[in-house]
C-alpha cells in the first residue's frame, strides 16, 4: 500500500474519531460505546424519518466511515418510516440502550455535535422535513 492510500485512510478515521471525540466531550465520557451508539441511534433514526433523496444529502456531509455507519442495514425501498416522536424516541431508546427518559438529554446533545460538523445551515434543512414535535425532540431546548 502506497503511502498516498495509507493517508487517506488516516484521514478517515482521523475525521470519524474527531466526531467521536466531540460527543464522548458532551457527555463528559470515555466510554467510546456509548458514544457510538448514541451516535449511531441518532444517525439510524433520523435517516429512516427521510426521503432517499433527504438521507442522500445528509449522507453527503459525513465522514467516510460515518457514512458506512449512517446506511448499515438501511432500505431504500422502506423509507419514509411515518411514526411520531414518542416511537421516534422508542427507537432511539432501544438502539443507543439508553432509558426513555434519558432521550431529551441525549438526542439534542447528539443534535448539537453534528450540527458543530456539518455545513451551517444543512442539518437545519434536514430536520424542517420532521414534523414539529419530532424536531422538538432532537433540538437542545433553550
């Protein structure tokens, strides 16, 4: 393997870790499995909410290796998934192995890093296509 390749890849992983490393920071944790389940929850429940066309453009502002994480298991063919903010925060529960309660503190948290990662403004256009309580749901509260 060249060193150009070896690069790339370090860079990679460098820019997933960097997301990582800015939500186990929001959390005040070193647990990195809780940080990637959070983070993975967040990415899976928000992408079944979209359009192929929505998580296509959301996908866009990832990095490479969250990329990977953000369509594991995904079906195109099954997207929209319609269901509320309490079964938005069900799923989201489940997958991060969190409580119910502890949803509208995490959520948001999450919310908050990637909108820190993303283009100003994306993560904005991709959250109006929720309905107003699921938005609710995944934006810190003032």
């Amino acid at each position: 393997m060249t060193a150009t390749k070896a690069s790339v890849f370090d860079h990679a992983l460098h820019t997933a870790n960097a997301w990582l490393h800015d939500v186990a920071k929001e959390f005040g944790t070193d647990d990195r499995q809780f940080v990637h389940r959070v983070l993975r929850a967040w990415l899976h429940t928000l992408r079944d909410r979209l359009t192929v066309e929505a998580t296509a453009h959301f996908a866009a502002q990832l990095p490479e290796l969250l990329r990977g994480i953000y369509y594991e298991g995904w079906d195109p063919s099954a997207v929209p998934q319609r269901y509320d903010a309490a079964e938005y925060a069900s799923r989201f529960a489940r997958d991060a192995n969190i409580s119910l309660q502890d949803v509208h503190r995490v959520a948001p948290t999450v919310t908050a890093v990637v909108q820190s990662h993303v283009s100003p403004g994306h993560l904005g256009k991709v959250l109006d296509q929720l309905p107003k309580d699921m938005r609710a749901l995944l934006r810190a509260q003032a």
